[in-house]
C-alpha cells in the first residue's frame, strides 16, 4: 500500500492593491480604475441650476424687510444728549417687539470717556411701560449704578433725565 501525501498547494501571496497619491486622489485619477467586468463608479451629481442673481437679491432682501418688520419700536441705534446738545452716551439696543422673553436689551457706550476700559457695557436692564423707557446699568463697578428715564416729546425726539452719581442731568434720546 502505498500512500500520497500531497502537499498543499502554496497560499497565494496577498495582492495589494496600489494605494493612490493624494494628488492623483485629488486629480480625479487612481491607479485602482475597475477592471472589466467591475462595476464602475456612479457618475458625478449634475451642478445645481444656475440662479439668476437678482432673484437671489431680492430674496434676501424681502427676508431681512420680513424679519425688520417684526422687531420693535426701540430697535436699533440711540443718542442721548444734554439739553446743551452734548453727546454723553450711544446706545444699541435689540427690540424683539414682545417675542422672545426678553423683548428689550442692549449695550451702551460712554461718548465722555471712550478711551478707558470702563467705557462701555451691557445694559443690566431695559423696560418699557407704555409711557416711559427706562435703561438701568453699571458704569465703573457694581456700585456705580447709572438710570435713564425718558418718556417721547414732540417731534419723535424723548426727553427725561439721567442719573448718575446722585446727580440728575436733563437729557434727549433720540436717533442718531
């Protein structure tokens, strides 16, 4: 009796595929192109339709008039200014016009002091009641408290007072 033993055919090396460059990756060319037979890959997504850029224009523009007419009266940039005409503080203020929980907030700026630090600030609080706006916030430290208190005029132009320090100063708030 004789016996064969056949050897096991050799394992097949493992065949590595090339690994691409970044720049043929980035060229669009590989060296792993499919192989007859192979499935090819998905053609590119056309472009995206051309827009004409006056559509585009006006579309933008309709959305910020949308979004404008929602805010409120407050909205916006404000001066105020010694009854002398002298310019003493700019506000920006965001009037969401009763929408958000917090419809009236803002920032100020000192145009007396401009160059120190302490020259400008958010407002700590900022109300309305029908009849007067009043803005409440800290100059130069928590004990430094400053009140606004304006109520509208004739001509769109508000008067009040602020105070400062214990000293009331008769003032104008108005649009830049």
């Amino acid at each position: 009796m004789v016996t064969a033993t056949a050897e096991p055919p050799p394992v097949p090396a493992a065949v590595a595929s090339p690994v691409p460059s970044i720049d043929s990756i980035l060229q669009g060319q590989t060296d792993n192109e499919p192989e007859d037979g192979a499935a090819a890959p998905p053609p590119a997504s056309p472009p995206p339709p051309a827009v004409d850029s006056r559509v585009y224009d006006d579309t933008i523009m309709q959305l910020a008039r949308s979004a404008q007419v929602r805010r409120g009266m407050f909205d916006g940039g404000w001066l105020i200014a010694a009854r002398d005409g002298r310019a003493l503080y700019r506000f920006q203020l965001a009037d969401s016009g009763g929408q958000a929980a917090s419809p009236l907030e803002g920032a100020w700026l000192n145009l007396r002091a401009a160059t120190r630090a302490a020259s400008a600030g958010f407002i700590n609080t900022v109300s309305f009641d029908g009849l007067q706006l009043m803005l409440r916030f800290n100059e130069s430290g928590s004990d430094d408290l400053t009140v606004v208190v304006v109520a509208p005029g004739a001509g769109g132009t508000w008067t009040g007072h602020v105070w400062r320090r214990g000293v009331a100063t008769d003032v104008t708030f108005r649009r830049p």
